[in-house]
C-alpha cells in the first residue's frame, strides 16, 4: 500500500513514539507501506526538526532526524511532482496533495484540519493516524 504522511505526523511520531503517530512509525518501520515523498517533504521534516528551540524542548538530536530521514528514504518513494495543485486554505498543503496524485496514494495520513476537510481530495482519502492504522 502506497501513503503519503504529512510532516505533523513524522514530527508528532517522533516527539510521541508511544502514541498513535508513533504507530505511524512503527508500521514503516516494519515494511507495510509505503511512504510516498517528494524533495519537498523530506525538506520540511528536516527543516522542522532541525529547529534549535524545537530541538531543545523535545530533546531531538541530530542523529533521531538522521534517522527517521534514513527510514522515510528506505520505506519510501521518491516522486516529481507533474502537476502543480493550489488549495487556497493552507499552500504549505500543496506538496502533499501534489505527491499522493503523482504517487498513485492509497491515502494522505494527516492530523492537519485544512487536509482533513478536503476529504477525499480526487479519490484519494485523507485520513487521521488513528483512522490510518485502523484500515491498515
């Protein structure tokens, strides 16, 4: 199965391990799906993480960003985008949408409202994580 993972929920599973992001995780770990990636996803995740203060107040070291990077890459599949989409609600939004058409995605797995209202967005279900494994 094929999904593309919002970077809330990369960051969420990294912060909460035990929670249901964490299970996010936890299943590409363990090879049943697929994350669909783009250059600019990847660049989110780590630009995210590699925030000094964020970095701090969860204590996230530069090795934890390694290595979830390391996972996404090996449990996942790099895409070009063919198309450009424009949601007016959230444009940080786009790269996820533009991934899931150009991946052929199962699903968008998201806990960000903007995504979630948008439901299915041309087919492609958007789902919470708890929504996520519950179909898995």
């Amino acid at each position: 199965m094929r999904f593309v993972v919002d970077t809330g929920v990369f960051v969420s599973a990294l912060i909460r391990s035990q929670g249901t992001t964490g299970g996010v995780l936890r299943v590409l770990h363990d090879g049943r799906f697929t994350a669909i990636n783009t250059t600019s996803i990847l660049v989110e995740v780590i630009d995210v993480l590699g925030r000094a203060p964020f970095r701090a107040k969860y204590n996230i070291e530069p090795d934890d960003i390694t290595a979830l990077i390391n996972l996404i890459r090996l449990r996942g599949e790099l895409v070009i985008p063919q198309r450009n989409i424009t949601v007016y609600r959230d444009p940080k939004d786009d790269k996820f949408l533009e991934a899931s058409l150009v991946g052929r995605a199962d699903c968008v797995v998201s806990g960000d409202a903007d995504l979630l209202d948008l439901t299915p967005f041309e087919d492609i279900p958007i789902l919470r994580p708890a929504e996520f494994l519950a179909r898995l």
